[in-house]
C-alpha cells in the first residue's frame, strides 16, 4: 500500500526550521505584551513547614509593585487529567493549604513593573515558618506515620498489586533463580529552554489567556478553569515556541501558570514569570527515582516462568504523574516478556525533596534496567546469547499484552536485533570482549516495548480540521503542541499525503485552545499516531466532498477518482482531469450558487495503544584505575511501524541515546537534606558534542495495522534502553554489576574493589 | 548608578545607547533591540545558547557586559540573512534536519559562523570541539556537526 507515497516516508524540512535558525522563534521568554508586569516567586528555604505569616506591606508600599499572592490564594494542582474525569476526582486535583513541601516550594509571587522592583519586594516580605519534621528517604517515609507529609493522604501517594498466573509456581518452575535489588537517580529534563516561562492576561471582563510552553494545552486550560473556578471557554491556552519539554511540561508548572494568573487579575494587566535555571532544576518535576526488588525465574533452556517486582517509587513533595508512572511501570515492565507467572507491587511515596513527574519513558527506564539486568545475568548464567534469550522471550506478534488486553499487531523487534547486531558488530565485538588491561572493553545490549498514546489507561482524544481553500492550499487546524519533536510537520505531511497535494500546499494552524478542538497533548509518543489518525480522518473527509463535486464536474463517479500532485483524475481515463485549485476556485467564488469551502473533521480516541520495540547496543571502555567509563558506540534500532519523515525519527533516535548515556553516567540531582546541590549545568552534566559516542540510528518498519499509514510512536522509548545495555556493556568489560544509576567513577572503583560480581 | 553611553554596531547598524554599567549585554540585545533569537538558557556560560559574535569571535553575551561591547561590531543570528537569504549555515542547519526544540540553534549557528570564518575547511573533530561550548538536549549533535560541515563546504564552493 506504500509503494506510492509521494510525502510521507520523505525527510523533508520541518515548518518551523526556517523560524529557527533566523531566530524569529518566539518562546515563552522572548514574549513581551502591551503594559506587561514582571514576576517572581519567593521560594520556601525549609523541607518542610507551615506557613504561619506572611507580612506584605512593606512591599506594597514599594513603587512599582502592582499584585502580591500568597500561596493562601492560590491551589496546587496535584494530579493529571486522569482526575478530570469526575467532578470528585477533579476536587482532588487541587490542594489550598499553607504548607511548603520541598525546599523550594512557592510561598508568594511579587508582579511588578521591572525585575528590579519585584527583586526588591521580594526582599521586603516577611515570612514566619514553623518547621516540621522532614522525610527525605521513602523507605523510612513508607513506615512513618506521626510525620504527615500530606495530611490526607500520608506519605503513600498511591499503592497497587497486580498478580498474573502463580508466582509461586512459576518459581518451582524455574531451574535459576536470579534476584536484586536496584535503584535509579533523580534526573532533570534539562531542555534548553528552562521549563517555567508564561504570561498570564486575565482581562477584566473576565477572561484569561494564558502564553505557556505546556505539553497539553487542552488540559492546562481545564486546570487553570478548574484552579480558578473559570468556565473553560474563559481560558484560552496560546502555545508558544517551545525549548524542549521531554515530559517536563507535561501539564502546568507548580506554581507557574496559577500564581501569574491570580497575579494578573490582582492588577489588570497581562504578568510575565520566567524561571531561571536554577528554579528549573530546584523546583519543576524531575524523573521518579525508584528502588526495584525484582526476582525473576527461568528454566535452563532460557524461558521466563516467574518475575516479581516490588517497586519503590520517591515522589518528591507533590506528585502529578506519579500514577501513570506507575501504571506504566506495570504495563511495560509486564508487556515486555511473555512471563506467564507475575506479581506486580508498586508504592509511589512522598518525601520532602523537589517534586516528579513526567519524564522520557515515563517509569519504563528505570523498569527496563531492572528487567534487562536481570535478563544479562541469566544469559551469563546459561552461557546463552543475550540476543537469543530475548527471542525466546519476548512477546510479539499475535500475542495478547495482559495489562491492556491488546493485540500485538505490528512487530519489527527481530529485525531491530538482527540489524542492530549487524551494524553494531554485536558477535565480532562480543567475541574480543576481555578481562585484561588497565583500559577494557565491554558490549552489551538491551531490547524494550513502549506504547504509544495512552487511549486504554486515559482520556486520550485528538481532533484535526482539515480546509480546502479556493486556491487548492490547505490549512490543517490541530492543537497537537511541537516541542521540538517536528510533529507538526509530520502532520502536514499525513495531511497532504491523504490529500494528493504537495507538502508545500499545507500550512498548520498555530495552537491555541480557542480556534482548536480538543487534542490529549504531546506525551506518550502520540502525535504521530494518535494526531495523525485524526488528520488523515479529517484529510479523508475533507477529500470525500472535494471528489464529490470533481465528481459532477467530470461526470465521472467519484469512487473512480483519485488526486495526485494537486490533480484530480479519472483512474479509467487518465485525460479526464481537473486541479485541485481550478474546482475549489469554482466551488467557492465562481458559482455564486455553493460557495462552499470543503473541509473535513475528525475528533476521538485512537483504537489501540501500538507498543513500539527497540533494541539498543552499546560497548564501552572502562578505566580500571579511574573508573571513568567511556561509551564509544551505541546502536539504537527502533521498529516505528512507519517513519513518516526519517531525519525526525534518527533525529528521536540520536536524542535520546545521549539522554540515555546521561543517565547512565552522568545525571544525577543530588539531594543533601532537602537541597539539591548541583543545579547548573557545570555540576549536573548533561553530554556535549565531544562526549558523544559513535551513534547508530536503524529505523525499523513493521506497518502497525492501525495507524496512518502503518506508523507507531518512537519519541520516549528511544532513552528507554539506553542505560540497561551500558550497565550490561560494563558487567562485559570488568565483570562487575551495577545495580544503582547513575555509575559513576567511584561506584565503578569501589564494585572493582569489592568485587561485587553478579 | 549612574549610566553609561556605549556605541556599539548591531547587525550592521550603529546604535548610541545609555547603559547602566552591570547590565548584560545578552538583556540589552533582547530587551532593548528586541533581538530575542539571542536566547538564555543559563545565565551563567555554561550552555552557549547566547553566543553571538562580536569582532568576528564567537562571544558568551550573558556573561559580557554591555559597556564591554562599547566600540565593537555585534552580529547576532538576526543578521546573519541577507534580506532574504539564507545564510550557508542557516541553510544547512534546516537541510540537514539539525534543528528540533531550535533554543540552542543560534547560539550553535553564531559558534559556527566565528570558526568558519576563520577556518573555512574544519575537522569533524574541531567542529564537535567548538560545538561543545554549545548544549543540546534534543539532537544528539550528530546533525549540527553536519550541518555545519555541509555549510562550510558550501561557502568554500562560492568563494
């Protein structure tokens, strides 16, 4: 069915590339309104305390200061738009009270007319505390119960048990055994753009609008609405340019968005607030750090018959995501392998350090190097291929995924192994792996499912427009928001594609909640497949009353139509022909009679959350006397049922293979009683262009049934894999096992020192 | 504090401006010129997005003052087209598929501009060595380094 697409499949430049390199891009902080007030927040310098006052008067007699809130008036948000869904849940979204969770936490927001003046009044605001108890480590917040992080709730946010099969049997079944214990870091999303930049105009008539890097416009416009008790048509949520989000912007920013909205409305005029890097690092979401027991049964011929995780995941002070997280920790920790036999325990736990949220992966990563570990141990135990264990195991086409009760329909993961060995030189390599020398090589390797979208676990819509104007061009409405990715442009090309118009003729709308409908967001690897279904929808129908009237023009049936580069024709008799742009022009000017602009519509859920494989090889050096682990090449091979624009997907492939190597090596918050103590980028090292390794990218395409034409996500699951093969790759090269992220030099020396073999 | 006049050549324009002596120059540009393609990411001359050149080398502009550029010839990505031409470089960076998110795009394109200039025909390995000064979460690198040697392959062909 592919062999004629004349866009998709093509790496054609993206829409917005041109904005780019000129430096046109507006993004949050380059924005500047008529009468626009600058903001700040005043931040909590204690773990964990009630406020008991807070005295502004100083600063409201400073001139120049225009509005002050106190967190008294303003609610968190707490949840996703999971909690949307009724109107109990959606009470649960907001919590309004004066307690500060993390250091960090906002207290107050000063608006004002310059920097200087809010810096000033910051200054001139008393704020008593009275300290409470803080919790850091979640093992010791699970037991506690005089300390109350939330008062509600307790420590334990969230806890759920999920059993497939017998365990217990499953483990009678095993011939090995293989058990441990893992913990992953606190890594930050480190976009380049610091997460935390809007403006916020509440006009006096009532209406807000809100200038926002977020992820998902829709449902940050319905937590504003139901932060600040608005109906939703009074809050329009305009995307801006955004500088990478990586789950970071999924949502509003704690604080952000709600205190610049009040601030606003407090003093009639639209408030600017932009978090300084310091603030991203310290106080937006960051990565779930989790502890992961798991203990995995298999016989001598390499067949899993039993696995039981029990999982430990720190929220931090606030949690947002921290279910899904989970849930996804479930649903791919289980999906991966047919296992028949599993015992899933998970305890999402909040203590006083910055909050978590959505990141890459979104719990996969730091399932996938449990799992994955787990599976190098027992490969080297039955001396079998970590290649062929996975073939043995893995759950693929046909089979039914147990957590959402899905079909795999489409699966590339056999030819992502097999090519990605191939380029990697995965059997030469594994063959010169040794154990001697100061320097020593190691390869290892790694193989992961992700699913994309979310439709089976979330409210999941998407929605696009499709208008044909009378020149024959297009304009394609959607809310899917770019973050960099380049989904806008896939869309134009799923657009014109379906169409039979050049790429040229699209032009996509910008995102604005008010002229969009209803779209889930970007997360979940979604746009592509989730917000191209609904464009190739809206192109069909858009299409279906463009043939109808080339129909009655040509006199020819319309079902014998087809459209190729901007012509429609008759497939029985190709002289038969009309432009696409000479009919609209008939259609909408010339006769006076119809002037009606063909457009077509299409909003709902995606039928299927496709899992997308990949596999990932890396082989790396270590230096036995400093412990400084160099990855020197890593392969990513990702089966993404179709790519419809292949720079963008390597481009995918490529970023998250260095985000992956941070992780592993590099990137870690590190907290010291509630302060985290590297917020810059000197002391939390994200890679540069002489760190990175040799990159491999192999697009995989295995036509997922249901997706337009045959595509699948990729985005998240590229990090996915990453840090389980260099952890395999090191456990190659000097025989140690590295069970904690990120590895650095001194765990490297101290496993070499204490031998801690697997 | 009392302020202090600068003149300092923009984009091929000479501007005559009243600055108080701590303000970076990164703010003037932005906030005075309204030239905000010159982007922050750190404030501190650790991430490179605000690099631009001035005198021709490639310049940390939040961690240089506005005084410091008195005198001096500022080219920021804003003037790097010519009316509407591409240049090589900008037009590599959007063949090559070198640009995602785009907040580290002009600072990397401006790092580049300054060593093209002086080395028309640079390593792979001395590109990846002047684009270190320049993060980037989103690429990889991979296509900035080719966009880059792309680019210098085209202005040598036009020289």
């Amino acid at each position: 069915m592919n062999d004629e697409l004349s866009v998709v499949g093509k790496s054609l430049p993206r829409i917005d590339a041109i904005d780019k390199v000129t430096g046109r891009a507006k993004y949050g902080i380059d924005l500047k309104l008529e009468g626009m007030l600058h903001a700040k927040i005043r931040r909590s310098p204690y773990p964990h305390a009630k406020v008991t006052k807070i005295d502004t008067t100083k600063a409201e007699n400073l001139p120049g200061v225009r509005a002050i809130v106190t967190i008294e008036d303003v609610p968190k948000v707490v949840e996703y738009w999971f909690f949307l869904r009724t109107e109990k849940k959606k009470k649960q979204m907001f919590i309004h009270d004066n307690v500060v969770r993390f250091i960090g936490d906002p207290v107050l927001a000063v608006a004002a007319d310059d920097e200087e003046t809010v810096e000033e009044a910051l200054s001139l605001i008393d704020v008593e505390y009275e300290q409470l108890p803080a919790l850091f480590d979640p093992l010791e917040a699970m037991k506690e119960t005089e300390v109350k992080i939330h008062t509600e709730k307790g420590n334990i946010a969230f806890h759920v048990t999920k059993q497939y099969g017998d365990v217990e049997q499953g483990f009678k079944d095993a011939d090995h055994i293989v058990e441990n214990r893992y913990y992953t870091s606190k890594q930050k999303h480190a976009s380049l753009e610091p997460i935390g930049s809007c403006i916020a105009d509440y006009d006096p008539s009532g209406r807000l609008t809100v200038y926002s890097s977020t992820q998902l416009p829709h449902w940050s416009r319905m937590y504003l609405a139901g932060a600040l008790d608005l109906p939703i048509n009074r809050v329009r949520v305009i995307k801006t340019y955004t500088g990478g989000a990586f789950g970071g912007r999924c949502g509003l920013i704690h604080g952000l968005e709600v205190m610049s909205s009040v601030l606003s409305r407090k003093a009639s005029r639209p408030v600017r607030m932009s978090f300084t890097r310091e603030e991203d690092f310290t106080a937006t979401e960051t990565r779930h750090p989790m502890i992961i027991e798991m203990k995995t049964g298999v016989t001598k011929d390499g067949i899993l018959t039993a696995n039981s995780i029990k999982l430990v995941s720190d929220v931090g002070g606030y949690g947002t995501h921290y279910i899904g997280v989970i849930a996804n920790c479930l649903s791919t920790g289980v999906g991966l392998y047919r296992c028949p036999n599993v015992d899933f325990d998970a305890t999402a736990v909040h203590t006083n350090k910055s909050l978590c949220g959505a990141f890459r992966g979104y719990g996969n990563p730091q399932m996938n190097f449990a799992q994955e570990s787990q599976m190098d141990m027992i490969a080297q135990k039955l001396d079998m291929d970590p290649v062929e264990l996975r073939l043995k195991n893995y759950r693929g086409l046909g089979e039914i995924d147990p957590v959402f009760n899905d079909e795999i329909r489409s699966d590339g993961l056999k030819e992502c192994l097999q090519k990605g060995a191939e380029s990697f030189g995965w059997k030469e390599k594994r063959s010169k792996s040794s154990a001697e020398g100061i320097k020593r090589r190691g390869v290892g390797m790694a193989i992961l499912v992700h699913g994309t979208g979310a439709a089976k676990g979330l409210p999941d819509p998407a929605s696009a427009t499709v208008m044909i104007n009378a020149d024959g061009s297009v304009n394609l409405v959607t809310a899917a928001a770019d973050d960099g990715q380049g989904n806008r442009t896939v869309l134009a090309q799923i657009c014109a594609e379906e169409l039979g118009i050049g790429f040229e003729k699209v032009s996509v709308s910008d995102t604005d909640t008010d002229s969009t409908p209803l779209d889930g967001g970007t997360h979940g690897s979604r746009q592509t497949y989730c917000g191209g279904l609904a464009v190739k929808k809206a192109a069909e129908e858009a299409k279906k009353k463009l043939l109808g009237y080339a129909s009655q023009e040509l006199n020819v049936d319309d079902g014998q139509l087809g459209i190729k580069d901007g012509v429609i024709y008759d497939v029985k008799n190709a002289a038969t022909t009309i432009r696409v742009s000479d009919l609209m022009r008939k259609i909408q000017i010339e006769d006076m009679s119809i002037c009606e602009q063909p457009i077509g519509h299409a909003a709902g859920v995606a039928p299927a959350m496709p899992g997308y494989f990949g596999a990932s090889f890396a082989e790396v050096e270590v230096d036995t006397q400093t412990g400084e682990v160099r990855v020197l090449k890593l392969t990513g091979a990702f089966d993404v049922g179709k790519a419809i624009n292949p720079a963008n997907v390597q481009g995918q492939i490529t970023g998250g293979g260095i985000m992956g190597i941070g992780w592993a090596l590099t990137e870690e918050l590190i907290t010291k009683d509630g302060n985290i103590l590297n917020d810059n980028f000197t002391d939390y090292r994200i890679l540069r262009a002489s760190d990175v390794p040799q990159l491999d990218s192999i697009i995989v395409e295995s036509n997922e049934p249901t997706g337009p034409f045959g595509a699948k996500g990729v985005g998240e699951g590229t990090m996915v894999g990453v840090a389980s093969a260099i952890a395999n790759a090191i456990f190659d090269a000097i025989g140690v096992r590295m069970k904690e992220l990120c590895i650095t030099q001194e765990k490297i020396l101290e496993g070499l020192r204490s031998g801690a073999k697997a | 504090m009392a302020k202090v006049n600068i003149n300092v050549g923009v984009n091929g324009r000479w501007y005559e401006l009243a600055v108080e002596p701590q303000e970076r120059l990164v703010d003037v540009l932005r906030d005075r010129l309204g030239l905000t393609g010159t982007k922050v990411g750190c404030g501190k001359g650790e991430c490179g997005a605000c690099t631009i050149n001035i005198d021709g080398k490639a310049i940390l502009s939040c961690l240089t003052l506005a005084v410091q550029a008195d005198g001096k010839e500022i080219l920021t990505i804003e003037g790097l087209q010519k009316g509407a031409e591409l240049h090589p470089l900008q037009e590599a960076f959007v063949k090559e598929a070198a640009v995602q998110c785009g907040y580290c795009t002009p600072g990397m394109i401006m790092a580049a501009k300054a060593m093209l200039d002086c080395d028309s025909d640079p390593s792979e390995e001395a590109v990846r060595e002047v684009l270190s000064s320049n993060l980037c979460r989103c690429t990889g690198y991979d296509r900035p380094v080719k966009a880059v040697i792309e680019a210098a392959k085209t202005m040598r062909g036009a020289k």
